[in-house]
C-alpha cells in the first residue's frame, strides 16, 4: 500500500464541527444525503473529467481524530458549552456511510452529482470540506489537462508544475489528475511512487551552468542517461548547443526548448538535427505553454515531439477553481423519507437523491444527460452513479490508475465535437426528468411559509 | 510540536534527482548558491508579502528519503546506469546547507530573493521544487489576502475557502498565509491546531434545512452557541429569517448572509435588527466575494461588520500562480567562487548572492529597493536578507505567526499609497546597484562563446 498523506479529521471547516456539536447535543441522527455536484462551468469549459475519487474513499476509510486534535477543540471557546460525551463522539467516529459516484475518468457536466454520501448526518457534515477540496481539485485539473492533451493532436504532453503547484501535495494530485485527462506522465516523484503516473525528467538550467563548458555539462549527464537523455539547450544559444551536440557526436533521446520563438526554434533545431543524421533526436518543448499556444505551434506545423506544461496544466491557469458544493438533498428517519431543497435568490438546489442517466445517438456519440431521481429509469439511458462504498466500507479496490486514463481517452471520443472545441465550446445538453421538476416543485410548496417573493421570480433551471 | 504532514523527499521533480545523479556519479561537489524570487508581478499586483518561509525550513530540517522511496527510485529505468553508490547516498541524505531569506510578512517585489540557499549543489538541487511551491504559494495568498484586507478598510476578513483550495493540505497553507496577510482568522480547523490561526465558524444551509422549521435551527444552534452563534439568515427567504429570530427573542452574535443583493439586504436587515433592540448582533457577509466587490460594498456603506472570503482568497483566483524560480548565482569550491548567470532571450538572470538594500524617506515611507551583491553595504538601505539557517539546522524558533502579521500591517502602512490601491497601482521602484551591474556584463563577457546576438538585443533589467 502507498504511504499516504495526513488525513486528519481537523482538515474540514469549524463549521462542520459546530454543526455537528448541535446535532450530537439535540440527538439529531437521521441519515442525511448530501451531493457534490459543479453548479456551473467556467467560461471555456463545456465538459468536465471527473477525477478524485480514489483519494475521497481512502479518505473516509481512513479519517479519524487524534488526541492531539481532540485536546485543540476542547480549548477552543466556541465549545464551552458542549458536553464531554461530544468529544468522546469524536474519539470513537468513524465514517459509516454509503456512497455513490460516477466514475473517475467519466465526462461530467453543471449540476451532474459526482458523488452522493448518505450517513448520519454528522458523519455526512465533517466530511464535506476534504470531499469538495479533493473531488472539486482533481476534477478541475484532469479537465484541463483533456484540452491540452486535445490540442496536441497526438503528440505527448507531461504535467510539469509541481514547482508552481499550490504546495506540494497540490503538486502530487495535480500531477495524478493531469494523467487521467491524457497527459503521459509528470515530472512530479511523488506522484509517480504514490500513484503510479509514469515520471519524465530533463536537466535544468543550473546544470548546464554548474560546467564552465555547456558540453561538458551535455557530455557528462548523456553518458549517464544514454537512453533517458534529454539536453536542455537554451541556457545561452539554442544553435549554437545544437552544433556542440553534433560536433561531439552525442546522440539524445530529445533536445528541450524551454524560451524564445518555439515555432523558428523547432523548425531550425529539427533542419540541423536532420542533416547531422540525428533524425532520432526528439524535440521536447517548453516554457509557459497551454492548450491555445500548443494548439498554435501544431497548426503551424512546428516539427515537436513533446510538449512540457507546467503553470497553465497544474494550476488550471485560466479557470483556478470550480464551483463544487455539496448540498443536503434528503433526510431518512423511522418516519420516512423526508426531502430538502434550497431556494435562495440565486442557487437553487434540486431535492432527493438523483442519478444521472446518459443518452448515446446511433454512431455512440453522447445526446444528452438527465438526471433523475434515484428511483427512476430511464430507458435507454445508461446510469451513471454506482455504489462504490457501504457502511464505511469500500465494494473493492478502485480502477488502476491506467483504466481510468482509457476511459477518459474513450470518453472525449464520444463526446460531440461542438462541445470538446478549445474556443467557445457548445454546452453539451443537460436535463431534469419529469418527476424530478415534480418533486421540486412539491418541495417547495411545503416550505414552512409563504414566499416573499412572487413564484415566477424563481429561476427556472435549464432543461435542453 | 505541531504535527507536520508527509514530508518526503520524493516531493521534487524528478530532474532534480538525475542532475543529483549526474553530479554524484562525476564527483561534483562545490558547494552551489540558488535564489528563489519572483520574476515578475501579475497584473494587478504591486507588491507581494512574503510568506511559507517557516514551512521551508521546518522541509530543510526534515527532509529524508524513505525505504519506499528508494526502492521506487531504483526501479525507474532512467536510473538503470546510475551506481548502488548513489542510492546509498540518498538513504543517509540530509540538507546540509546555510539558508538566507527575507522574513515572513516582508513587502517584496519582483527579482528579489525571497529565499537563498548555499548548500553542496546535489542538496541544494534536490529542495528546489518543494521550496518554490511552499514559498510562492503562501506568498501568493498572504498577497492576495493583503489587497482583501485593505479593502475591507478595518471591517474584519475571514478566510473561508478550504473547500476550492487544491486539495486539503492546499487549505490549510493558504488560511495560514491568509493570516499573516491581515486575514482575522480561518475556518480551516488544522490551520488552527497546526499554526494557531484563529478559527471561525457559523453554520451551513444544511443545517436550516435539516429541521423541519427554520427558526427551530436558529434557536437549537443558539441556545448551544450562545456567545459565539452565528445564524445564517439566507436559506430560504432573508428578512423573513430576521423577523423569526427577533420573535423568537434570539440574540445572536452575528447573522450571515449569503446571497442575493448584500448591499440592499444588509441595510434591510441593520435597521430591523436596530428596531428590533439586536443592535449589538453584527452582520456577517459571504458569497463570491473579493477585494473589488468588499470595496464597492464598503464604499457604498453598507452597514458589513465581516466579510467571508473563499475561492478568490484561496486560489488567488485572479493571479493563481507566481512566475517563481529557484536560479543557480554562484559555485564555490577549493578554486573560488565562480559566478553563473543565464541570458537566453526572454529570461536574464543575475550572477553572485545578492542583498536587497530598502530606503526610507523622511516620513518613513519606503522609497526605493536596491538589489545589490552580498558583499556590498548600501549606506541608509535596511538589508532584508538575514541568515536563518546554518549547516541544516536553523538560527532558532522562527517568529509567532502574530508577529508576521503584525509585521505585514506595518510594511503596508509604510508603502507608497500610488503603490497599495487596488486598481492599476504603480510599480514600487526596484534597481540593482552598480556593482551587480558591473558583475553582470563580465560574467557575459566570460561565457564560453561570443553570442549568436549583438550585445545590444540584451534585454536590460529596469532600473529605477
């Protein structure tokens, strides 16, 4: 098993643990379901790759409150007033619940629950944070690496940001995401003995300095990495090292071009690599690259083997964060079912457990998503929620890594066109079955009071 | 001591440990010098706080490859060359070097060293990807929470954004940089048991819509948090959710709102809340805020006594990466110190360990920052960089986190005002002294060959 990071059960907001304190001490124990879902997708996105899952489940088999924690939270004022047998709640908690999810790798869309907890409420609440932080995280990441991987047209992208991840951990699940969304490996070790991603690595400037001659510095490191070699050789004149490289007869795997015009460069590397016989020597590109400048230098047809994108792939430059929530759709007791909903002026959640069922045309191209109530079937959809844990308890282990690459790779493939293009993608059609708008509108009638406000200021939710 | 998460040494790229590699097998052992600062500043920002520094060194101090981690590493065919020698290296490695570095809560700007690292250049490699995202990422979000902070105009700012942070251990650096930005507290829990940030908490919709009756939610929360209940008041209809709490003879500390218009309903809710004798109950806003919406609010006057921050404070959501880079200055061995400096096109570095020098007018406002070599004594100028870490071991505790962020408070208030707004503000003036200018041109003189490019298509760093 991988050494995993901390998963202490203080990696959630106060507010779970205030919450969960007066539901301890108003022995408030129904079994809440909660799901997390992306209320809508940032500008340029039309899909996204759902990704994380793994380390949610490991998380909830796994999260417990140390001693040390539990002595934090007594000290805190906010909890002066509860009971010591809350505390003791805590010693002892564990995650007992049941989970649905689409899996990893699957194209999701807005509003399409990723994930579905249905626990004592308590147990549903103190998970929340790390479950959005992680799904939400991954998600994101796995969905942009799809559009880089796209716009390569075929030729190789490795996630390298681990350096302007958002710490280092970031950098470890970025680098796992991006090789779900396509990417060929990363340059992130961690990742690659945790995950399993393979890892890929070049020589940095600094070597290159380190030698008072830049080919000694590329003599020295492709005498030991003949078969692994790739010279990076824009520390001071890219010609001018390509020559160095051919005069003293070295043969890398791949030259790197990490600055200047990377369309000129690879055109004038790849003329001269030619005619010294080393039509073998890869060119592996770099430098502030992304899916509109990768998608650029492949349509001017510039001769690149590889691409390396570190910012734009581990950060999500353009779109750094989704808006994933996880809302309370109902409650189980002995008296029954009971639903919930949200109707607040500009967020609306719908009620009831859902599963989202999908609709293929008859070339297998994706039509379109409804999701439904839980209990629904729509015929000829296929769902897309499975059970993957019940009572606290994982059905086995998850996917390799791998699979779930291929089902990405599968899943673009079966998307409409309209939707996966980098520039002003189409919304690929996502609707709310019948019942579902039924339920909702039952919900909100029995709303303890009268609105204030008329019903048709309500937004509608699109419907395809 | 506080627990620290996984510290591994894995957490790097992996060129950094085929340079290691390289460097070990041809016995390269000079003892290298590397700054770590920021190359240039996103759009809209003037200046940075720094900030992550105490993780760096707590990794420096710590850093240790593992069983696991090895016997991964051996397995890499990248390394099928590389000698038993070098495995046995990294089992007992451990960071030797001395550690130089501007303090936590610094005002810093582009091309200063944050952080210098003079260590054998094996070790001083292998840190550089973790360092570069422990500084940059906490340096980015106490930045980011600095401008949040100015704008609320001493009205109090919560973080709130460990959910649409990347990933759990993402949540907990960012509500620690926050912090020393001038943020009151987090709601991220760890942050507050691992660094003792204050923590704060309210309660979610979920609870509301768990009771059958809003306004039994309100008064089961508050009779458990009677000095510390905060009501959220947006669930289903805002001033109907006022009127409950004021029939119900609820007082509680602050009520938070969530949605809808926050200018409108804040001063709604203040004067029934007046009417009503609440006058001491405060009014706590959230809901996609950033540094441009609290302004606007606050401008507009609304009646706002906090605001809750999330993804935009988190994620740095409008400038989620820094251009931070970790460049080799200077080598040192038995021969001397021999000077390394980069000129390919787009990116120059300067050679040698450097020292920023700040000046001050008479007002004690700062004035000018001048990057000079280490050995030089600018008359006047406050030096920034001070020694913080001597043969792997570090000079002592580091500050209280209260003492960073009193730190930031006074550096903010001695920057220039064309400098701090939010809106297009100016370029604080950073030069490099004459000396380092000097050392530039003849380290340029020394490489190796005569450039491709006259002399003159250099790029010249700005001076003031």
């Amino acid at each position: 098993m991988p050494t995993s990071p901390f998963h202490g059960a203080l990696l959630t907001d106060l507010y779970e643990l205030t919450m969960a304190a007066a539901y301890f001490e108003n022995k408030f124990s129904a079994a809440a379901s909660f799901e997390l879902f992306v209320r809508s997708l940032p500008p340029e996105r039309s899909f996204l790759i759902a990704a994380g899952l793994e380390q949610a489940l490991e998380y909830l088999e796994t999260v417990r409150f140390q001693a040390e924690d539990l002595e934090y939270l007594r000290r805190l004022p906010v909890f002066e007033n509860t009971s010591a047998a809350f505390f003791d709640y805590l010693r002892d908690f564990r995650f007992t619940g049941e989970v649905w999810a689409i899996p990893e790798g699957t194209a999701v869309f807005r509003e399409e629950p990723l994930l579905r907890v249905t626990a004592p409420i308590i147990e549903a609440q103190i998970v929340e944070t790390f479950l959005l932080s992680t799904v939400t995280f991954q998600t994101m990441i796995a969905s942009k690496a799809a559009r880089v991987v796209m716009a390569a047209q075929g030729k190789r992208v490795v996630e390298f940001g681990s350096r302007r991840a958002h710490g280092p951990e970031a950098g470890v699940l970025a680098a796992r995401a991006a090789y779900i969304g396509g990417c060929a490996g990363t340059s992130n070790v961690e990742a690659g003995r945790r995950y399993g991603v393979p890892v890929f690595g070049t020589l940095a400037h600094s070597f290159v300095m380190a030698y008072q001659h830049e080919e000694e510095a590329f003599r020295r490191f492709n005498r030991l990495f003949p078969q692994h070699g790739v010279l990076l050789v824009d520390t001071y004149d890219t010609l001018a090292a390509i020559e160095k490289i051919i005069q003293n007869d070295l043969h890398p795997t791949a030259v790197r071009l990490d600055s200047g015009n990377l369309l000129t460069l690879s055109k004038q590397v790849r003329q001269r690599l030619d005619d010294a016989a080393l039509g073998k020597t890869q060119i592996f590109v770099s430098g502030d690259l992304d899916e509109f400048a990768i998608e650029r230098l492949v349509g001017e047809g510039a001769p690149i083997d590889a691409f390396g994108v570190g910012t734009a792939l581990a950060t999500s430059v353009d779109a750094p964060a989704l808006s994933g929530v996880y809302k309370l759709v109902d409650l189980e007791s002995q008296a029954g079912i009971s639903y919930r909903a949200k109707f607040s002026d500009d967020k609306i959640t719908y009620p009831g457990r859902k599963q989202v069922f999908r609709f293929q045309n008859s070339e297998g191209t994706f039509r379109e998503d409804i999701i439904a109530c839980e209990t629904e079937n729509l015929a000829g959809g296929e769902p897309l929620l499975h059970r993957v844990m019940k009572g606290g308890v994982r059905n086995g282990p998850g996917p390799e890594l791998q699979e779930i690459r291929e089902r990405t790779s599968r899943q673009l493939g079966k998307l409409p066109r309209d939707c996966v293009r980098l520039h002003r993608p189409n919304h690929y059609p996502v609707g709310f079955s019948r019942n579902l708008e039924a339920l909702l509108r039952l919900v909100r009638r029995q709303v303890e009071h009268p609105m204030r406000r008329p019903m048709n200021s309500v937004r509608t939710p699109e419907t395809p």
